[in-house]
C-alpha cells in the first residue's frame, strides 16, 4: 500500500455503525464493572473518557488517531500499570492492564477484526473476575455477562446496522445452551490438578470479630459483628454439644501488659502422640475459608488430621507451612476433653508465668492475696471464676477504652468487656499466682444449617479463652461462660440483648432473615463442595462409581474423548434430520436459485458462500451478472443481516421464479 494510500485510509469514515459501536463499549463496561472496587480509580476514568470520545468520534464520523498517537498513549497506559502496581502479573495487576489496552483497542476499530479484538478481551476480563471472586454469584454474573459479549459478538460481526436486541440475545442464548453439554463433559472429564486450578490468593478505632496473632482489648472500644462465613463442618455422626466446640486458634503466650502475641513457632513432632488414644474421638470434615494466615482450624484437641504438610506446633495449634489463600477442605479427629497433656520445662513456666514488671499492681496484688488464702492452685482458679460469675461484670460489645493498666481498669473500674477482656484478665490472674497460663483464640460454637447439615462458624463466632498448667495438662478455663453463659451455651447471637442490634443485624437474626440466611448458606456450601472442591480425587470417586475399580487419567482421557464424539455426532445428526424436516422458505427459495444457476454456468461448491458464487457466475456468464448479484445478495441480506420477514422472503422466492437463465451454451467451458 502507497504512503497516499495509507493516508487517506487512516482518514477515511471509521467502520462500523454507531449502534454497533454502543453494543462494544457496552460489553466493555459489563466486562469491567466487577473489577471497579479492585483497580485504581483513574483506570475505569480512562475508560470512560476513551469511549465517549470513540462514540463521538463515530457520530461525526471523525478519523481515528494514527499510530503515532496511539503507540505513545499504549505506552503510557502500561507504564501507569506498572507504576501503580509494581508489577503487570496477578490479579489485580492483569485485570488492570487488561481494562487499559482493551480502552486503547476502542481507538482503532476500523473493521470487523479489531471490533472483534474488543470483544474477546472482554472475554478475559469476565473470567479474570472469577478468578477474583468464586462466591455463588460469581458464576451468574458470568454467564450473564458472557451473553451479552456474545450478543455484542454477534452485533459487531454484521456487515449493517445492529439488528433489534430480542433475536440477538436468542440467538446467543442458544450458542450458549449448544455449549453447556460440552462444557459439562469437560468439567467432569478433563484431568484435574489438586486443588481448584482457577484459585489464586485473595488478600483482603473499630475491631471486627475475628482471628489475629495478637490480641489487644483494652485499644478496643466496640467489635464489630460481622456474619462472614469463617469455616463449615461435616461431623460423621451428631454434632457434639455447643459448650463443647472450641475450634482452636493462635495461641498467645507473650504478654507486654496490654496486648498478647504469638510466641515464636516450635514444632514438637509426635506430641499428638501423648493425647490418650483411649478418649472418643469426634471426626469431622472443615471446609475453611481463604484468611492469609497459616493455621487451620480444629477442634481442641486435634489428633488426625489430613491437611496436606499440616503440623501441630508445642501448644496445639493447627499450622501448615504455607499460608491459606483459597479455600481448603481437611479431616480431623479430636479428643473434646477439655485438657491436653504436655512438657513443661523450668524455661517455658518462667516465660509462661512472666509478667512485665510494674504492670497491673492492684491485679498481681489480689491474685497474691487470693491465692494465699486458697487451698490449691484449683481452688484458686474457681475463685477467680466465682469473682466473675457473683460480682458485677457484664458481657458486652462496646466496653469502655481501657488506661494504661489495662487490666487493673478492667476488673476494678469498668468491669465490662467481650471475650478477650475475660481471657486476658483471667491469664494474668493466673501468671500474677505463679500458675502458667496463656491465652487461646479461635470460635466457639456455630450455627447447624438443616438445610445442608453442616454447621457454620462465622467470623461472629471468634471466641478467645485461657489455658493454665495443672496437674502436668493444660487445662481449658473460659471465664466468659461465668459472666455469659449463654454465649457459650447457644451462641453470640443469645449473649446480646436484640434491643442493641442494628436494623439489618435485627432483621439477620429474626425467623425470616435466618431461613433466607440458611437458604443461601446452603447453596453457597453445595456450589463449595461439588463445583469448587471438584478435584482429582472427586473424579476418581466419579468413574469407581461407573464401574471402573482403578482408574486412571487415560480413563479420564478415553472417557472425555467417546464422550465429545458421542456428543457431537448425536448433535450434527439431530441438526440434520431437523435440517431436513424443516427447510425454511427461504433455505427452499436459494436451493432453487442455486439449481438455475448450475444449469445455466457451474454447481456451487461446497464451501462457496453466496456472494463468491454470484461472482464466479458472473464471470462465466457475464450476461447474467446483473441478476445474479442482485438475487444472491439478497438471499445474503435476507439470512445474515436479520431483515428476512415473510413478505421479503415471498419477494425473493418470486424473483427467483422468474429468473430463468437458460441453459450453458455448449461453447461455454465447464
């Protein structure tokens, strides 16, 4: 192509109708619109800015940008990405430049290709936020989303204007259903790897309720409840009672006189060896949500367990090696005794019964004073708990902000608090006696859903409770069932009054909101366990079912590829009986013209399309060149531009009548 070419092509009307033009950056925005809350905000403002300057440029048919404006305003785009993000891999990195070149794609949508272009990078995005998002919703929003791309597919890819929406969304509706078999099939067949191959890790003066490596009660002034499934649990056989299910946490054992932290993590393998073989065991299988921490979670004491490279550390405590970014399934067995035996060195009970000097003196006082007048360590312990249980204490979510003396403040001022308030003043009690003691995080409880039979743990649920050493065992002691025991007995939701909650909390906990709460709990568990945790195991389990008693991947291979070929030959073979059965007028009309034209020149070819044929006819029959053009660029308008009313199609069939050509002339080469 000449510089003078090229010229007045890049200033040549752009392509493309403004109706379908609007169908493009509407699939674009439908795309984009689940990544807005994850992308900074002058991404979605480019966006927005490039396709209302595109749309006006198509209304007044002005010229796109050469190349020379669009390379550096590319460059610029990626180098914003990267300096926002530090880097153009991820999720919200990828999404990001992403929507950034599929905008600078708007400004150079000449022809079908690059409108097309659009349209698959619109395909991406709806994909990218599923790998973001894999909640219920995830999936209907992308199917929904994928329809309207298709239907804007469908739009760009005509040679005219946009057709009306109804027949466009039907007819990507079916492509679509043609497609779910297959889809299906693959899902089920296709060699999984462990774990959800779409998974990659999602990071996420007012506390929420919750777990963390430290814990700080005093700094807290209201805890927010939140609903927020934290884990769901299977048992093998009834639910143990509410009082019993302490699922286990960080455990924190470091006290600077306000806060408590986790104590640097030492492994003791084989210490789950010292819990009694003898006690009953509860099993039961965690489905744990994505936290980006390391530990599980487990009912204390846990003895089995089958989290892959899973370890308990010295006090405990469920960890893997690698932090939880997706959501994971584990079996455990626990020992529900309350007790757990263990070591205790001259070391640890110095650090497991220090105290920051000068902290707390009126506590370390009455906890020298109680424990003098107490006949044993047990006794005293009961002491503090008859404290909590006969004196003025309250439960509650909006504790006043504790001094510097956090403890001090607590027991002997304010005496109002949640859970940690409790654990903490209980622990130093302990520790200010000379009895090691430390503080143990996690939920207490859960909720059963009838629905699905499993028990939801939500972020509501996070309990926090102490450990003290007696008798060689870490014994359980939680001081907020003395003050509440409703919260342990049945839950948070019964620890507060109703008069205290928000609207949305009241109308969440009331008859009518739980039922749709459990409801949806359901679905979500169901869509979890079958869809999401679909893995090779899951699949193995699927072909014993069908008789094979080891499988293997060429199972899976062999059966995906007899199940495609079954598939697609019963579908080819019903679309061409249905083909047959019912020949449209118009499919009847064009049969017709194609008969006339091959007595009169050649027979079309297989693969030939109307418009190439009339031009091969109008080379060999140059007298025949007008009417041939016309009545085949008919037929083409009429089946691909969505104008084939009856009456048109009635038209065409009587022109198609009347063309009579005549036969080849002898001289006429075949």
């Amino acid at each position: 192509m000449s510089a003078a070419q090229g010229k007045e092509r890049r200033h040549e009307p752009t392509a493309g109708s403004a109706g379908q033009l609007l169908w493009l950056i509407a699939a674009l925005g439908i795309a984009v619109l689940p990544h807005l809350p994850h992308v900074a905000p002058w991404i979605p403002l480019l966006i927005a800015l490039i396709s209302a300057w595109r749309l006006r440029a198509a209304q007044r048919r002005q010229p796109l940008p050469s190349a020379w404006i669009r390379v550096p305003l590319a460059v610029v785009g990626f180098a914003g990405v990267f300096i926002t993000y530090r880097q153009i891999t991820g999720v919200d990195a990828g999404s990001a430049l992403l929507m950034v070149m599929a905008a600078m794609k708007l400004l150079e949508t000449r022809g079908h290709r690059d409108r097309a272009v659009v349209v698959f990078l619109c395909f991406f995005l709806l994909f990218a936020a599923f790998l973001r998002e894999q909640a219920l919703w995830g999936p209907v929003y992308l199917f929904s989303g994928a329809l309207f791309v298709i239907t804007a597919l469908l739009q760009v890819s005509r040679r005219r204007d946009a057709i009306a929406a109804g027949p466009a969304v039907a007819t990507a509706a079916r492509l679509i259903l043609q497609a779910v078999p297959l889809a299906i099939m693959l899902f089920l067949l296709f060699p999984r790897v462990p774990g959800p191959f779409w998974a990659l890790p999602q990071r996420g003066a007012q506390a929420s309720t919750g777990l963390a490596d430290s814990m700080s009660p005093g700094d807290i002034t209201e805890l927010a409840l939140s609903d927020a499934a934290a884990f769901r649990v299977r048992f093998d056989g009834e639910p143990p009672p509410t009082s019993d299910l302490y699922w286990r946490g960080p455990v924190l054992s470091e006290f600077d006189g306000r806060e408590w932290r986790m104590r640097a993590v030492s492994f003791f393998p084989g210490l789950q060896d010292k819990v009694s073989r003898s006690d009953k065991l509860t099993g039961y299988e965690v489905t744990l949500e994505p936290h980006g921490r390391r530990w599980l979670l487990a009912l204390e004491t846990p003895v089995f367990w089958d989290a892959p490279k899973a370890i308990t550390t010295a006090p405990y405590q469920l960890v893997r090696f690698r932090p939880v970014e997706t959501r994971t399934s584990y079996r455990a067995r626990s020992s529900l005794t309350g007790d757990t035996p263990g070591w205790m060195t001259p070391r640890g009970r110095s650090a497991d019964t220090r105290l920051p000097e000068g902290s707390n003196p009126r506590s370390t006082a009455w906890a020298q004073e109680a424990r003098a007048a107490a006949a044993s360590d047990q006794a005293y312990l009961g002491d503090i708990l008859q404290m909590f249980r006969e004196q003025p204490f309250f439960y509650t979510l909006t504790p006043a902000l504790l001094g510097a003396q956090s403890v001090d403040d607590f027991l002997f001022n304010t005496r109002e608090g949640f859970c940690g308030h409790y654990a903490s003043a209980f622990a130093v009690l302990a520790r200010a006696a000379g009895i090691p003691a430390r503080v143990v995080t996690g939920y207490q409880g859960g909720e059963l859903n009838p629905l699905a039979d499993h028990l939801v743990v939500r972020q509501a649920d996070a309990h926090a409770w102490a450990e003290v050493w007696l008798d060689d065992r870490w014994v359980r002691y939680d001081p907020t069932a003395a003050v509440a025991p409703e919260r342990i007995q049945w839950g948070m939701d019964s620890a507060i009054s109703s008069g205290s909650l928000a609207g949305a909390d009241r109308l969440r906990r009331g008859w009518f909101g739980s039922g749709l709460y459990m409801s949806w709990d359901a679905l979500n568990a169901a869509w979890n366990r079958w869809v999401l945790g679909f893995g090779p195991e899951t699949q193995t389990d699927l072909l014993r079912w069908t008789g094979i008693a080891e499988p293997t991947i060429r199972h899976l291979v062999v059966g995906l590829a007899a199940g495609m070929s079954l598939f697609l030959g019963l579908l080819g073979s019903w679309q061409f009986l249905r083909g047959r059965r019912r020949l449209d007028p118009l499919a009847r009309a064009y049969r017709e013209l194609c008969a006339r034209t091959a007595r009169a020149a050649r027979a079309r070819q297989p693969a030939e399309g109307p418009e190439e044929y009339a031009t091969a006819i109008a080379g060999l029959r140059p007298e025949l060149q007008g009417d041939v053009e016309s009545l085949f660029g008919a037929y083409a308008r009429l089946r691909y531009d969505g104008s084939a009313t009856e009456q048109r199609v009635a038209r065409f069939a009587a022109a198609v009548r009347r063309f009579r050509p005549g036969r080849r002339p002898a001289t006429q080469p075949a």
